[in-house]
C-alpha cells in the first residue's frame, strides 16, 4: 500500500509536506489570487469546509460561498439552490444553467 506521504500532487511540492496542506496552501494562494474581495477569515473558513465537507454539506458549502462572492451577488441565484432532482427549476434557470456550462 501507498501511503500519502509517498505520492504527491505535484512535481512543485516540497518533499515533507503532507497532500492536504499542499493542496489546502496551493488553494488559498490561487483562491486569494482570483477573489481579491475574499477576507483572510472567509477564504480559510472555505477552504477548510472544501477539504472537510462530503456529499450534501459539500455541495451547501460550496453554494454559500459562490452566493458571498461579489461577483454572483447581483446574479440571479436560484440554480444554486436548486437540488439535481428538483423538478421545480424554472425553465429559465435551467436554460441560464447550461448557459453557465457552455466554455
């Protein structure tokens, strides 16, 4: 068995440094570098529920913090709301999804 500490992410980490801070550091500096808007305090509090939070927190978690952004503040947010399954996604929202999806 392969233990963590034996496969790393990326050629640039430095040996010695576990996945998860490498990742956790790798994320912040990216995440800081893209929303200058976001405080210290509100990049870490994601940042640790991204790397703790599983299946419908996760998916919670990462709604409420694309809901904080300035940016997604004056959009219209329903789909972020909206459960895969839920059959009462207005058609507009969903044509505003695959808009979303579309590069």
């Amino acid at each position: 068995a392969t233990s963590d500490a034996e496969v790393r992410l990326s050629p640039n980490q430095p040996p010695g440094v576990d996945n998860t801070k490498f990742l956790h550091d790798h994320l912040e500096q990216l995440l800081a570098t893209s929303f200058q808007t976001l405080t210290p305090a509100s990049l870490e509090a994601f940042l640790v529920g991204l790397l703790n939070c599983r299946g419908e927190e996760l998916r919670h978690h990462m709604r409420d913090f694309l809901v904080s952004l300035a940016s997604f503040q004056s959009q219209d947010n329903d789909v972020l709301f909206a459960t895969e399954g839920d059959g009462k996604q207005s058609p507009k929202s969903k044509a505003e999804a695959t808009r979303a999806q579309i590069p």
